[in-house]
C-alpha cells in the first residue's frame, strides 16, 4: 500500500473514495463542508435521511455519486461531540473508516481529516495513526491457503492523507507510519505461520534475510553445540524434547558509533509450545503456535528500525526452540544449572519461556547494553489479570518503566505497570536448588517476571509480557503484531526522531 501526503481541496482530489467526518447532531466537519458546497447541499440531505448522526459508536456509511465531487465513493464517520474526540476515538474511527474502504472495493483513497482535532494529538500523530492502521485493517494471511480457496478481493493500493500545506512533519509521519506498520505486519506473518513452517530454523532464515536487506543488520547464529559450550543449560532443557535444534539468533543494527550503549531486545522464541510433560489441555493448543510473538514481535521493531536509518544502535536477541514432550524431554523435579551459574529447579515444564530467557537474558549482557528489553508471552496469568487490552510491564528502572508506559499510551499499544517486590521472591524458594521456575498459582505473572529479575540484577531492564495482547482468539483468530508500535514508538522518542 503506498501513502501520499496531499493538500488539494477534496471536491476536486480525484480518488475511488474520499473520507470525511460527521460530529454530533450531524455537523460537518470543515472539508465535508466543503464537499457539500461542491455538491450544493446533496451530501447533507443524504446525511439527514440516513441512520448515521455523527456518533462514535455507528458504523461508516459509504454515499454513491454525489454531484460536483470526482470521487466516486464517500465514506462518512462519526466521531461523536467535536470538542471531545480523544485518542481512542479517533483510532476507532480509522478502523471503522478502513473497513468501509476495503469492503466497498476501492484501489484508493483519500481521508480529509486534517481539521478533526484530537486531544492531546497532533497533526503528526493523526497521519502516522492513519497509516499504520489502514495497513493494519488491510492486513491478511493467505499463504497457506490454495489458490482455489483463496478469496481474491480488490486490493487498496494508493491512500492518500489530507495535511496542511505548512506542516514539516506530515512526510516523517508517514515514513516513520509505514515502517511501523511493515514490522508489524511482519511480526504477524511470523506469528500466523503455522508451527511445522515457523520453526527455529525459519526463524535463522528470516533474521539472515533481514540482515541481506538491510546493510546496517548484521546477523549472528548460535547453534546447539556452542550454547553447550557457554553453559545454556535452562535453553537447553526446554529443547530436550525436540527434533529441532534450538537457535539463539543476535540482529545486530549499528546506527550508531562503537562507543554507543546500545538497546538490547530479547524476544521469547517458543515456535511451539506443548507444555512439554506438563502437558497443555488439547482444547486450543494449536494457539501455541503463537509462543514466539515474542520473538516476531523484537524481529518486526529492528526491522522498523532498519528501514527508518534510526541513529541507535540496536540488538535483537531471539531464544528459538520448540517445547515438545520426548522420552529426553525434561522431567518436573529436574535441576539444570543455566548460563549465569544459578541452579533452576523445573517444577513445571510448561513454564518454560523464562528458563529460555534467563540464558537470553545472561548472554546479552556481553553487549554492555544501555537497557534491556525482553518481551514474551510469559504467564496465562497476565491474561486473567489485564485480558487483551494490556501488556504486563514490570521494570527495575523508573525511567525506562516511564518511557514504556508513554510509548504505550502514545500509541494505543499500552502497557500496566505490575509491582516487582521483594516480597515475592519466596514464592520461588527451591528445597533443592537456587531456584524453582514457577512459584504456585498465587501472582503467576509476577513470580514469572521475579524469576527474571534474578538474571537482571546489574542491567536496566524492563519484561513485557504479551500473554493476553499478542494474538486473538475466535473468528478473528490471528497474531496483533503488538507490541512493535510500543517498541518503535520508545526507539523513536530514544532516537528524537519523533514529530
């Protein structure tokens, strides 16, 4: 889909549909005004004989053919009182408006809501919105499906976004929009495969065909034989039960000079998780497949980063495996002893996306990093706390803790800061050795995290977990690609290359 910044009046703009906003009691907004004087008043007489009021809870509605208007197609949104549109309610509006541009079959589009002013929002941050959210509604996966059953819709190929002549930031929105928008997109396909494709070895072919792209990435592997050498013995219990060899994949972009810190990224790679011998219900354990958005979604925000040139220097670090029951599988009650020294008592093999970090986590401070970022879907327990609205944040740094939660809000892609107390640390107390991987039922989520702060004591370092917010469930079953907005949103801001 290609993006285009335009200031032309939208009666005369020549596309398949424009988009324009209705407020409350049916007011027009500036350029709907306009088209209605172009159109000598048709628009609003259609308007008061539609069900469409200007709220923000209805539906688009598409006109066809009005008089003195190129555009074939208009599509009306409302977005309720015009003093009173805040952040929410405008990205609610852009998928609404979305949808009525894909399902009317237009090629392309052009959305005139410069004028629409949104709370705490500016011009910036309406395009960049825009983009990545008409890429995101557009968004599909079909390739695994024949070509016979392939539904073949016209495609939206050229949107095009009303900005004021003056505004200096309208064409970085939209180049920061579409690499956002690309890397998320790309973490969804990951996310979307299916696990006897996505594999860890598919993820090493995707990282290296990421670093031939991009000159500044570099790619490094980490096979089973030298994570033996280097003592990953908590990686390696979780791949005991696999055929496939696990990975620990390093993306390495220099944006910057040697001397600069750089921010590490380390995404759980589970490409498919049976629970192991703590084996999972077999009642959605096809979902399973989606245990590594943690890793798509690291590979989706250096891949942003890589198109966007950003002048940082940034690290993606990726435990790949899969989590299988084998007669070599891991037994509950068996104690490994992992990179960093400490001895891990596995009382459960299905939580074993910590045991992959810990090592991730212990190898990545090699790279002397400013900050530490992992993000993993970790603990059903984080679903039952925040659901599907929020990612888990935990953080022993309040600066970074800040800047997360900003990026978060900033983007919709939010996150809810969860308590790392001390207290906690007795959940994990092991008879037999340093530590057990899973602390009983009571704050599942926060022992998880606690777990990981114990391999993070000399880093600033935050954990995402993305357990409720990585995918959906029922017929919209599908990976959300988040959190690469929250990511790309914080290396902007980090970078100041924000609008």
């Amino acid at each position: 889909m290609q993006f285009t910044v335009i200031t032309d009046l939208a009666p005369r703009h020549r596309s398949d549909c424009l988009v324009l906003a209705v407020y409350a009691s049916r007011a027009l907004s500036d350029e709907a005004q306009a088209v209605d004087r172009a159109c000598r008043g048709q628009l609003s007489q259609w308007l008061k004989r539609s069900p469409l009021d200007g709220s923000a809870a209805q539906p688009a509605l598409t006109l066809y053919g009005l008089r003195g208007v190129h555009a074939e197609k208009v599509v009306l949104i409302g977005l309720g009182a015009r003093s009173r549109v805040d952040a929410a309610g405008f990205q609610k509006a852009l998928r609404k408006a979305a949808d009525a541009i894909i399902a009317s079959g237009s090629a392309s589009a052009a959305l005139y809501l410069d004028s629409v002013k949104v709370e705490d929002r500016d011009g910036y941050w309406k395009l960049r919105q825009a983009v990545e959210i008409l890429s995101a509604q557009a968004y599909r996966f079909d390739e695994m499906k024949s070509k016979a059953e392939r539904v073949e819709r016209p495609r939206l190929r050229k949107v095009h976004l009303a900005a004021a002549a003056d505004d200096a930031t309208a064409l970085d929105a939209v180049t920061h929009g579409e690499a956002i928008a690309a890397g998320t997109a790309a973490a969804r396909t990951l996310g979307d495969l299916p696990g006897n494709v996505c594999t860890p070895s598919y993820l090493v072919q995707h990282a290296r065909a990421l670093a031939k792209r991009h000159p500044r990435l570099t790619a490094r592997i980490i096979e089973e034989a030298q994570m033996r050498r280097l003592g990953m013995g908590a990686l390696l219990s979780v791949a005991r039960g696999s055929r496939e060899p696990p990975r620990l994949i390093v993306l390495r972009y220099a944006g910057s000079g040697s001397g600069d810190k750089p921010v590490v990224l380390v995404g759980k790679g589970v490409t498919f998780d049976s629970g192991g011998i703590s084996i999972k219900p077999a009642g959605a354990m096809d979902e399973m497949k989606f245990d590594m958005c943690g890793a798509a979604s690291v590979l989706g925000a250096i891949e942003a980063v890589a198109r966007l040139k950003l002048p940082l220097n940034v690290i993606a670090v990726v435990p790949a495996t899969e989590n299988l029951p084998d007669g070599n599988a891991s037994k509950p009650g068996d104690i490994v002893t992992s990179m960093a020294g400490r001895t891990v008592e596995i009382l459960n093999t299905d939580a074993e996306g910590r045991l992959i970090l810990c090592d991730a986590l212990t190898y990545s401070q090699r790279f002397e990093p400013d900050v530490i970022i992992d993000v993993a879907t970790l603990t059903g327990a984080c679903v039952v706390a925040l659901g599907a609205q929020a990612s888990g944040m935990w953080s022993n740094d309040e600066d970074l803790a800040r800047d997360l939660l900003a990026a978060g809000t900033y983007t919709g892609d939010r996150a809810w800061r969860m308590p790392l107390w001390a207290e906690y640390d007795e959940q994990l107390r092991s008879n037999f050795a340093d530590v057990a991987n899973v602390g009983g039922r009571d704050a599942g989520a926060v022992t998880a995290a606690m777990f990981l702060a114990r391999f993070t004591r000399e880093m600033r370092w935050a954990h995402l977990d993305i357990a409720g917010t990585a995918w959906k469930q029922g017929k919209a079953k599908g990976a959300t690609g988040r959190p690469v907005p929250l990511l790309c949103e914080y290396l902007l801001a980090r970078a100041g290359a924000h609008g």
